[in-house]
C-alpha cells in the first residue's frame, strides 16, 4: 500500500526525469546540429535552392536543373510477357562493384524481381536462386511474392542492429490479414472479424526486410500505422535517414486516396511519432485538381539539404467525377527541397522530370523510385508509363508490347538549382559568412564564358589581394570544383575573419559553392572580431 505523500513524492520524481530527459533530447539534438569551428571544420555546399544566402544579386536567372532521359536505360523484366517496373529501388553494391535493383511487375500483389548493371544504366536480370518467393517463382530472378501485398521503394538504413538493412513499408489486404485477426485477440481487426467476418477495409502494416537486398521476407505484427486509429496510410511509403535530428523520416499519404503528404519520424522504427500534414494543394494550385502522390528524398551537398521529387498528379478532366475521386491523368514530378529534413519547400512548381513525348516510355507518367548520387553525377530511375494513370491495365491489354518500363535520367552534380545570366554580365553577392578552411571550389559550367570572384569585408570593401582583378577565373572551361585563387594571395589570409564572395560571370552556369563556413548573424561577427569562437547551435543552413 502506498501512502499519499509517497504517491506525490513518486510524481514530483516522474515529471523532473521526464524533465531532464527532454532536456537532454533537446541539447542532443542541438549538438548534433551545431557547426564545426577552425581547420577540422568538413566543407558542404551551398547550392541554390534559392537566394537566401545573397545580399545582392543582378542579371540573374533562378533556373531549375534538366534531368537527361537516357533511352538506353529503358527496362522490362524479360522474363515476364508485358510486365511493368514499379517502385525501382536502386543501389550501388560496394562489395562487388555492381549496381543493384529490386522493383515490382505490378502494383499490387507485390511481385518483386532482382537486376543488376554494370553502370547503373544498362540492366540486366539477377539470378537469386536461393529465393523462395510465396506460390510459383516466376523466374530465376524472382525474389519475392505476397498475397495481397502492396508495397513501395525499399529504405536503405545507414545502420541496421536488427540485420535487416533493406525495409519496404507497405500493406496487406485480404484473406491473409484476416486469418490473422481471427487468431490473435491481440489484432486490431479480432474483434471485428470475430463478430462481423471479413471486411474490405481489413488492411495490415507489414514490412518487406532484407539483409542483402536478395533474400525478402515477410514480417507482420510490427502495425507501423496503428499507433492512431485515425491514420490509414496509402502506400507507396518513402523513407530517408536524417542526421540532423538523427531520426528516420516516413513521406506517406495519409489516408486511402488522400492524395496528400504527411510526414513522421522515428528513433527508432518501433515507435513513431505523429503524423504532420506536409504538402496539400495551395493557393497557387489553380490550374486544375492536383494530387502528391508520392516523395523520395535524398541528402545532397553534405549536409547542405535534402532535395525531394514529389509526384504530382494532373487529375483535371471535362468530365465530371464518377467515382470516390478523381482516378485519370498524367504524373510528373516537381523539385522540392529543405534545409533540415524537416520543412520542405515547392520551390519553382515547374515539371522537374518532364513526361516525354507520346509515344515514347513515360509519355503519360513518371513516377520516381531512387536518387542515386556518384561523385560525378546524379542518376534518377522511376516507374514509365504509357498509360495514364486509372488506365494502364486497359491500355496495356490492347497492346503487344509493355507500357510500363524503368527510366534512367541523368542530372549534373548539384544541378538541382542553378544561377545564370540574363544576358551579358550577371553578379552576385553573399551575406557575411566566415571561412573555417583555406579552401572555396565552385561547381560552374563556362565552356564558353567566364566566371570571376573577389572576397570583401561586410561592408562590401574588397580585401587587398583578393579583388576581381587579381583572380584566376574560370574561363572557357566547366569544372564540378574549380578551386578559388589569386595571382599572389591565399586564402589562409582569409580564414576566420568576416566575408562577402562576390562572383561575376557571363555564359555561364553558376551550380553550388563548396567550403567549410558559417553564414554569421551580427552577434557571431562580433564574436570573430574579437578572436573568440564562433559556433551555430541552430539553423546553420
């Protein structure tokens, strides 16, 4: 039995740990953040998302990237007669230098295949004869089968304590889900199957895991979704790690034909936290009826952002609505970004994978699977379609060859975003920043142009040395990382002290900047002007 004042006493203690606790998940999450100071100091980009970090710019154009369709990466599984790829979850195998693939023939009984490439553009099928997918194994490369099953792209975890380092999220329906809520009073749906029978809307959480990304099994139970009886997922279900709250991040909609995105995290993949609406049709979404539909994110610049392409669903139509929702129309999509894996913004809402032209592969759709970055590239691989969405089944069964393949699309490094000129001459301008490291590259494509630098002060005086005259440009050349230099000044000079970069160019195509910094608010100036330690706890973006 437990006295009053020892029932208080146990509160008073409960509330001051969860307290601390809370405390120190915050200044966790703040170190985490926090900006390295002086020469240990790693560099990351800055890339043009937008122009936050300019003070001035003139002559300049805002520009999204141009992704390249390669027609040589075009793929049907050829085992399978009229067989699609959806959900292309791609990977580059360390161990034996070979690119990896896993996707689905279908959307749904999820119906997984295996390939490989030597260059991540020309596939191939992946014999994994140690499979055993569910039923019939359709062919040597078949990997995996389930009844009911519907799924997405695969999340590579960064670290796997369970052994499973490959996890699709996804969903059953069906007869399986229901067996198992008629024998476990631990189900969601048990009392419900036991009293009223099966139901349509008898759907189940369940994983898809892998260790090696060959061998996939099955694992129910885990009920990702079922922390609120409100949230009913649709799939397909992205996810990403992100190290600045050091939490994995779920893109899902939220709910069955909502065509929303919501987003939620965790510590780890047990527990989630609630769900918080990301992404809805806007104001500036007049044009017609729009949905987002699904959004792979990947971390670029080391640690500089996340980029996501959000698939966006042109679902107007002259005629009226003779279902739950609007079922038919096109899918491209849209470049969105954010600093911190949390905030995402639309950026330019112009078609970042535009469909191609009728009648080639991805003339109706093109949904995206994997962003995969190499040191010099970024590829994009995504589900084509010649048939618009609603209509691909009845499309495909009037035709002999298959409507749905794999794209391949090739995008510059740190292309996403890039400045030109207008015209001639174009100039830009930095807010204050410090440099921690003797080292600026930039990321400029000048073949037939020229692009010239200064360093300034914050008052936009240029620092003796360092002015446009004296630099070694860039001229008639396209380099990823050109390095910043001077006839007779280095940048040691420049370290530690109060900076504007000034940048000038002309038919050139300005991509990202690459140094160890800081953008300084007037407390960090004052700070570094009197030689003590500068250091961001938040929003060093």
């Amino acid at each position: 039995m437990k006295f009053p004042h020892q029932r208080i006493h146990r509160e008073i203690q409960d509330r001051l740990i969860a307290v601390i606790l809370t405390l120190s998940s915050l200044l966790g999450s703040a170190s985490d953040c926090r900006s390295q100071t002086g020469r240990d100091a790693a560099p990351r980009k800055v890339l043009f998302f937008d122009l936050w970090k300019l003070d001035y710019w003139d002559n300049i154009e805002l520009r999204q990237g141009e992704p390249r369709w390669l027609a040589e990466g075009t793929y049907n599984d050829p085992a399978v007669a009229k067989s699609g790829v959806y959900f292309p979850t791609v990977w580059h195998d360390t161990s034996s230098g070979q690119w990896r693939m896993v996707h689905s023939i279908k959307w749904s009984p999820f119906t997984m295949m295996a390939a490989q490439s030597d260059d991540g553009i020309r596939w191939r099928p992946l014999p994994v004869p140690d499979a055993k997918p569910e039923g019939e194994k359709l062919a040597p490369n078949h990997v995996f089968s389930g009844p009911g099953v519907s799924g997405g792209c695969a999340y590579i975890r960064p670290d796997a304590p369970d052994g499973f380092r490959f996890r699709i999220f996804g969903r059953q329906n069906g007869d399986s889900v229901f067996q198992r809520a008629l024998k476990s009073p631990n189900h969601p749906w048990h009392q419900l199957a036991k009293t009223e029978g099966q139901k349509r809307y008898m759907s189940e959480a369940v994983t898809i895991v892998s260790r090696d990304g060959k061998q996939w099994e099955l694992k129910t139970g885990g009920h990702w979704d079922w922390s609120r009886r409100d949230w009913h997922p649709e799939p397909p279900v992205f996810a990403f790690w992100n190290p600045v709250n050091r939490k994995h991040t779920m893109l899902v909609r939220p709910g069955w034909g909502d065509r929303r995105q919501c987003i939620r995290v965790s510590s780890d993949l047990k527990s989630w936290a609630d769900p918080e609406l990301l992404f809805q049709p806007d104001s500036l979404d007049t044009k017609g009826p729009v949905g987002m539909y699904g959004l792979p994110v990947h971390p670029v610049g080391n640690g500089a952002g996340f980029v996501g392409l959000l698939w966006m669903f042109h679902n107007s139509s002259s005629e009226p609505v003779n279902s739950f929702n609007q079922f038919f129309g096109t899918m491209d999509a849209q470049l969105v970004y954010s600093y911190d894996g949390v905030r995402f913004s639309r950026g330019k809402r112009e078609p970042f994978l535009k469909l191609n032209p009728i009648p080639l592969p991805g003339c109706t759709q093109m949904r995206v699977g994997s962003i995969v970055e190499t040191k010099g590239e970024v590829l994009i691989y995504s589900e084509a379609h010649r048939g618009a969405h609603g209509r691909e089944r009845s499309e495909q069964k009037r035709s002999e060859e298959s409507l749905g393949s794999l794209a391949v699309h090739r995008l510059r490094k740190d292309g996403w975003m890039y400045l030109q000129s207008r015209g001639d001459w174009a100039r830009i301008q930095t807010k204050p920043f410090a440099l921690w490291r003797p080292e600026i590259k930039i990321n400029a494509q000048a073949d037939y142009g020229e692009v010239r630098f200064q360093l300034t002060d914050e008052k936009s005086q240029p620092l003796k040395g360092f002015e446009f005259e004296n630099c070694l440009p860039l001229r008639g050349a396209d380099s990823l990382a050109f390095p910043l230099r001077w006839k007779d000044t280095k940048l040691e000079g420049a370290v530690n002290k109060v900076l504007r970069l000034e940048i000038k160019f002309r038919q050139a195509n300005v991509f990202a900047l690459d140094m160890a910094h800081h953008f300084l608010d007037a407390h960090d100036q004052w700070l570094l002007k009197e030689g003590k330690p500068v250091e961001a706890l938040l929003f060093d973006y």
